[in-house]
C-alpha cells in the first residue's frame, strides 16, 4: 500500500505543526522521517494514521483518499514510542486483539499468533504480561500487534526511542530483517540520525514542519541540500567564511574553492571532523594547526585544533594515525578539508 | 548553530565539556533517625486520638444497641417504620449509585480522554458538592421544587410530588454524592493516558469495544472504590436529606433520619440499633475500601511499569 501525503497541515494554537508538507511512499519502501523534537514529524505521523485530524491537505492510502475516515477504516498498523500494551492482556491477547476485533476465526487467530511470536521471536512468552518482560521485548510485542491484521502500512512513532543504546541497536537491525521479510510500507519517525541512515532506504528530514531533503541516506549525508540539513546530520564544524577573490573563500589560513558567489559575500562552511586530514609533515595545500586538546573516542581520536588567533575545528583521526610526540597538546600538525558544503548566508 | 569568534562548532554539543562526576552532586539520602521517645510519643498520641474519637464511639453504637438484648435490637429494627426506612434508603442508594457510576465514568473519561472547551469549569464543579453543605444543597431543591418555588406549582398542578416524597430524597442525594466516582476515577484515568485507547482504536476497536477490553480492566479497582465511597455516604446522608424529605413516618424516612427521629423520642436503644446498621456499613465499605486502595495503587503503577524509564 503507498502513501501519499498532500499539502497537509495542521497548527497548534497558530503555531504550525506540519506546514504544507507532500511527498509520496511507494508500497514495500522502508522511510525514515527524521528531524529535531517539535519539527512536526510525529504529528505528521499521527495525522496519516488518522490520530489526529489534519487542518488541510489530503492523505492517500493505496490510491484512495482517507483524509476523513476514522483509523480504524484506514488499515494502518501504529507502533507507539511507550509501546501502548494493553497491560491486563498477555501477550498473545495483545497480538490477538486486532484480529478479534475483526472477528477472524479463531484457530485462525491461534495460528497467526502463533506465527507472529516466531517472526519477533518471542516464543515461550505468549502468556507473559507486559510488565513481566523487558522494554525491548514489549517493543517487539507492539510491532507484533501492529502487523498482526496485516496492515497495509505499518508506522512507527520514535519507536526505539525509550530503550537504552545496546537494545535500540538490536532492534534496529532487526527492524531492517522484519522488514525483508514482511515487505510491509513501513514510515518511522526519529530523531536519530544513526537510526535513520543505518535503517531507511529513503530519509524525509523535517524541519520546523517542512520537509527540507528527501533523498537516500547517502545522498543524504554526502549532499544536504540545505545549512539546516547539513548542520543535523553527523557532526559538523561550521564556520563563517568570506568570498574574498573569485572562486575562493577564507577562513583564516583555510581557502575553500566555491563556485558561484560573488566577491564580498559571506558563506556558512560545513565540513564533518572526518573530512579534517591531519598530518605530522607540511604538503601542499595543508595548513599549520596546533593541538590544543585530544580526546579518545574509541575507534579514533578527537582533536580540538587551533588554526592561529581563536580559530578552532574539530578532527576526527584514526587512533593508530602518526601525530608528532603522540597528539601531545601544542604538538604542531598540518591540516586539510577533504570535503566541505557551502551556504550563503540568508 | 552559529559560530562566535571561530569556535569549533561540532554537531555534538558536549565535546570538551567539563566533566561532571555523579557524585559531586546530591546522593546523600536523609535517614530519619529520631529519638525514640519522639517517635513513641508521635504514634501513641495518634493511636490514642484515634481510639478516643473514632474506635470508642463505634463500639459504644454496638454496646447500646445490644444494651436490651438481642431480641429488643432485633425488634427494633424490624418495626414497620424502621423497615421503611430502610426500605427507602435501600431504594435510594439503588437509584443514585448506578446513576452517579454512569456520570462518574462519563465525566471522568471525558476530562481525561479528551480536550474540549469548557474542560476546566467541568472538572471544577465536580467537586461543588464536596464544598457545598449538604443543608445548602437540600434548600436549592426546596427553592426549586417548592410550592414557592420554581418548578414546584407547575409539577404540583400535574400532581407530581417531589419535595417530601421518595423523589426529592433520590435527587438531593444524588446531588450530594455524585462527585464520589468521578473523584476517584479522573486521577487514574488522567495516570494511564489515552496511549491504550489509541493503540485500540488503529487496531480497529469501537468505543464500546475500547472502553470494555483496555479502559475499563485499568480502572476497574478505582471504579469499585468509588462506588463504595459513593453507596456509604448516600446511605447515611442526613442534611440534605433532612431538608426536602418532610420525616413522613413509614413513608420519607432514611435510615439516618429514623434514628434520629427515635434519639429525639429518647428511645436510646432503638435509635443506636438502627444506627448500627449504618455502623455496620460503614465497617464493610472500609474493608471493601482498604481492599481496594491497594489494587488501585496497582492501577496507578501500571503505567510506571509499562514505561520504566520513559517520560
């Protein structure tokens, strides 16, 4: 079933939720909706599973508009951030409900449950309340729920978003098993980057209600298309440039060639601390920097580099890279920008 | 997002911050550690207070109402007039208790279900009659059934009776008690949210259906605590009650008002055996009650449970 959203809005006391928003999910796609907290995204969300009324625009469903029907004509399964069991039900009557509901036979109904604990793998638990298993457990009985009627869309809300970080990732991956197996349209909200760029074969980032890039998670990463969305995704050092000759923009002793800016303006450079080469011998285009502070992170080291006069970037360096006196701080290094992206500033 | 003066700006705000240990701040806990004869004298005192006022007068209620002996007590109330009178509070709770459940629910599910205009003037005159005196409360329906009184001269020429008769009784004691259910149902259903409903209705419940199968089994111990609060305090209303119902012998009479009628006539110990009845109410609805108290605190934690860690 695809989706298909339409100029649709809806305001909170005149402040703008979603605002004119469109676009277009084609069946068996798995689409991340990504944003900051209050950018309209779980809204949105809600409004296309029919939890909340939009105030204009329309919402398809498999071709058909359902912008007026209740959602519970609207066949769309709905997976909550605090996962909404039903805390006097087991879990088998959790995943049962919606097909009691619809007054599906009941061997038929003892067989899909069945079915459906083996595809989340909670077998063995079927007669566990919800408080008696742990939040990814119930997690998964939720996505059970969801998809026991067969829905034609499953949506979920920040789905992973109360557990903590070694459950999420599990889960994630899981998710993406879920999905090859089911083929189920699947749109889920978060505000994880990570989550988004790992699961989703396609990102809608929203901002402030609109949507400001859709593209796949590369594109996504490799070419934001706006300052907001290049400021969002990953980690980003951003400075303040001048276009000082044609084609040349600087910052300090950093030049950046750009194209298409007169002389004069002023640009927002965005580049990723991994795109900052860091090297002990002087080359060609690098530039002299001084370690001020080194952090381990784990698989690399993190480096607060000073470029003269106040003027810090942050690099990303592999731990085993060759630093003079071991990244000892106000060791002299050499740096470049492998890959920055420029914005005028508005 | 804006850079100053060239400071590095990266997407992860926390970079070469200060690090705070957990420690550093709070994490003593307070131990109440005081002199034992404090706390001997703190717990005798409410000990005692509550064996003065509350545990003396209850059993004396019993020691006078069995004062005469069994038969003399049993005698007492199962006089005509005393059977009438409990006929008529037994009708009256009859009618009020499953009126004031259905408004409780009612009321209760729409202010924590959902948001609409007007949300807050409802939740507040829900408790007018908690501060309201139930003398106060009987006179507005003399005031309005009354042969003065608004409606009373046109429901008196269709020969409908109100004032001194069954169904002022039924009124000012719904009035009184109506708040009880609601009381205690809107802080539960307001705890739990409407996550469950939600969940049910994508899933293609209708509102019976919803109510039924996830809202009721979630409040259903703070249901029957309000009912039980709601059935004792119908049954032993007295000055609303006392008002509008005239003290008809064998016909208007309550409970409350038949003994008092009998304490008046200083036949002490048919008044207490009556008021036993009341007494031993009122020892069944807290057993109910305390019974109730601990599964509505279940009630309450579900959703704790539910979202260990969330919120």
């Amino acid at each position: 079933m695809s989706i298909e959203v339409v100029r649709l809005s809806r305001r909170f006391d005149r402040t703008p939720a979603v605002d004119g928003v469109s676009f277009r999910i084609a069946t068996g796609e798995l689409v991340a909706l990504l944003g900051p907290s209050g950018s309209g995204k779980s809204t949105l969300l809600r409004m296309i599973a029919g939890l909340e009324p939009p105030d204009a625009g329309d919402i398809r469903l498999a071709g058909k508009n359902v912008t007026g029907e209740s959602p519970r004509e609207r066949n769309v399964g709905f997976v909550f951030q605090h996962y909404a069991l039903f805390s006097h039900q087991t879990v088998a009557e959790n995943i049962a409900f919606g097909l009691n509901v619809r007054k599906v036979p009941k061997d038929e109904i003892r067989r899909r449950v069945t079915e459906l604990l083996n595809l989340v793998q909670l077998k063995g638990l079927e007669n566990r309340y919800p408080s008696q298993i742990s939040g990814g457990q119930r997690q998964r009985v939720a996505v059970a729920r969801a998809l026991a009627p067969r829905p034609g869309v499953l949506l979920l809300d920040e789905p992973f978003g109360a557990l903590d970080a070694k459950v999420r990732e599990d889960l994630r991956r899981w998710i993406l098993e879920l999905h090859e197996l089911t083929r189920v349209t699947t749109l889920f909200v978060t505000h994880d980057q990570h989550e988004a760029l790992e699961i989703a074969h396609r990102i809608l980032v929203m901002n402030r209600g609109r949507i400001e890039q859709e593209g796949t998670p590369r594109e996504i990463f490799d070419d934001p298309a706006t300052p907001f969305v290049a400021g969002f995704i990953g980690e980003n050092n951003l400075i303040r440039a001048d276009v000082t000759e044609p084609h040349v923009a600087r910052w300090g002793p950093l030049r950046f060639a750009v194209n298409g800016h007169p002389t004069g303006r002023a640009l927002r450079v965005y580049f990723r601390p991994n795109d900052v080469s860091v090297s002990a011998s002087e080359g060609a285009g690098l530039v002299r920097a001084s370690i001020v502070k080194t952090r381990f992170r784990g698989p690399s080291l993190e480096l607060l580099l000073r470029l003269g006069e106040d003027r810090h970037i942050v690099s990303h360096v592999p731990r085993d890279v060759a630093l003079p006196e071991g990244g000892a701080n106000e060791s002299v290094v050499y740096v470049g920008i492998r890959a920055f992206h420029a914005y005028e500033e508005s | 997002m804006i850079a100053n003066a060239g400071n590095p700006l990266t997407g992860d705000p926390v970079v070469f911050m200060p690090e705070i240990s957990p420690g550093a701040i709070g994490g003593r806990g307070v131990k109440l550690t005081e002199p034992w004869i404090v706390r001997a004298g703190v717990i005798g005192f409410s000990a005692a207070f509550m064996l003065v006022f509350v545990c003396v007068p209850l059993t004396l209620v019993f020691v006078k109402a069995f004062e005469k002996g069994a038969s003399a007590y049993v005698a007492a109330i199962t006089e005509p007039d005393a059977l009438a009178a409990v006929r008529l509070t037994l009708l009256t709770a009859g009618i009020v208790v499953p009126c004031n459940t259905l408004f409780g629910l009612a009321a209760s599910w729409a202010i924590a279900k959902f948001s609409f205009r007007g949300k807050s003037v409802l939740t507040t005159v829900i408790d007018l009659p908690f501060t309201v005196s139930p003398v106060i409360a009987g006179m507005v329906f003399v005031l309005l059934f009354g042969i003065q009184g608004w409606l009373g001269t046109w429901l008196d020429a269709r020969n409908v009776h109100i004032l001194f008769a069954p169904a002022g009784i039924i009124l000012a004691t719904m009035f009184v008690t109506f708040p009880f259910v609601a009381r205690e149902l809107i802080p539960v259903m307001q705890k739990q949210g409407t996550d469950e409903e939600q969940a049910a209705v994508v899933l293609g419940a209708g509102l019976w259906r919803t109510f039924a199968d996830v809202t009721f089994p979630n409040i259903k111990w703070a249901l029957l605590y309000g009912v039980i609060l709601c059935n004792a305090r119908a049954m032993g209303e007295f000055g609303a009650v006392s008002v509008v119902s005239g003290h008809i012998r064998g016909a208007t009479n309550t409970i409350p008002l038949h003994a008092e009628i009998l304490y008046n006539e200083y036949r002490m110990n048919a008044a207490f055996a009556v008021a036993s009845l009341l007494a031993f109410l009122a020892v069944i609805t807290l057993v109910i009650k305390k019974f109730a108290e601990v599964k509505v605190k279940d009630e309450l934690a579900v959703r704790g449970n539910h979202t260990a860690g969330g919120r």
